[in-house]
C-alpha cells in the first residue's frame, strides 16, 4: 500500500486509466466468469458512522444478474491486498430494506459480510463453480470480542483502540469496542 501524502486528487481520467488497469490485470478472471467489464470494479472500504468497516454500493451494482465483483483498493487507487483478493456481491432485489443508504446515494454494506472469489474452484470448474466462500474476518480485526463477562485482554489494546476509548469515538477496528463505546454516550 503506497503511503505517501497526494497532495493533488485524480483527475476523472486518471481514475478512469487506473480502473482499466484493475480491468486489465483480472481479465482472465472476467473471462472466466462470463461477465462484462463493467460488472468488475473498485471499491475503497470506510468506517461509517456506526464504526463498522463498509464498502458502498450502488443500486445498479445490486442488480447485476451474475453478481457484482470487485477488489479493494486505498485513496490512491491501489490494491489493499497484495493478493488481489476479489469480492462478489450477489444479485439482490431487497438491497434498499436489508443495507442503509448514504449521503453520496449507495448503500453501506459492511466488509463482513462480503464473499471472496474461491480462485481455485474458479479455475478447476468455470463460471459453474461455487465461486464464494465467507470474506476471513481477519483484515476487519484479528481479535474476537470477549465473552459479555470476560474483559479483553489490556496487551492486545492497539494505538487505535485507545484513541478510541480516550476520545469516546468508535474508531477501533473492533465492531464489539464501538459498539460498547457507542451505547454507553
């Protein structure tokens, strides 16, 4: 992940470029899956205002009738994940009842809930194969919340933990801490 400061933002072709590139380097997997380019994209996840990690999609990305796939990327539009991990999001008619709607007009759809392209079933059956399989919760938090009468434990406390207790914002990566942090304002 590039972490140097951009002073200047992407023009609109820029971005345009950048996204056929993703395009480009997937295009076997396009291929494979019998799908338009258009039914692959980007999405750069963020935290919503209930301090879960989210990804916003947009009405029409719901409607694919093969499903929407896409890989995640940061604000300089490059991968996250240095494996180039692709997410599906499936055709869904109820999207607008079951995910809350942005100011920007998608709704959030938090990364937990995402499935990953199985690429091994993918190269061994084509676009019949089970093609999902339950996003790892790992990236979102490596630490499971403790039981409601347990503690968690003070040494697995990370720096964003505790701004997060010392200011009162759910900010932590951990959806337990936010919620705790949230209800008890």
């Amino acid at each position: 992940m590039n972490t140097t400061f951009r002073t200047t933002e992407l023009t609109k072709e820029e971005k345009q470029r950048k996204v056929e590139g993703f395009r480009q380097y997937h295009a076997e997997l396009i291929r494979d899956l019998e799908i338009i380019p258009s039914d692959f994209n980007v999405k750069m996840p963020f935290y919503d205002r209930h301090g879960r990690n989210v990804v916003g999609i947009f009405a029409s990305e719901f409607k694919r009738p093969k499903g929407f796939y896409f890989e995640l990327i940061d604000r300089e539009l490059e991968p996250i994940d240095k494996e180039r991990t692709i997410y599906r999001l499936p055709y869904n008619e109820s999207f607008d009842q079951e995910y809350e709607m942005n100011s920007k007009g998608s709704y959030l759809v938090p990364l937990e809930e995402l499935r990953t392209v199985n690429m091994t079933s993918l190269a061994v059956s084509g676009p019949d194969a089970i093609l999902t399989e339950k996003i790892s919760t790992k990236p979102i938090s490596t630490y499971k919340a403790p039981a409601p009468i347990e503690d968690a434990p003070y040494a697995e406390m990370t720096i964003r933990d505790y701004v997060a207790i010392h200011t009162g914002r759910p900010v932590s990566k951990r959806a337990w801490l936010n919620e705790l942090i949230t209800k008890t304002k």
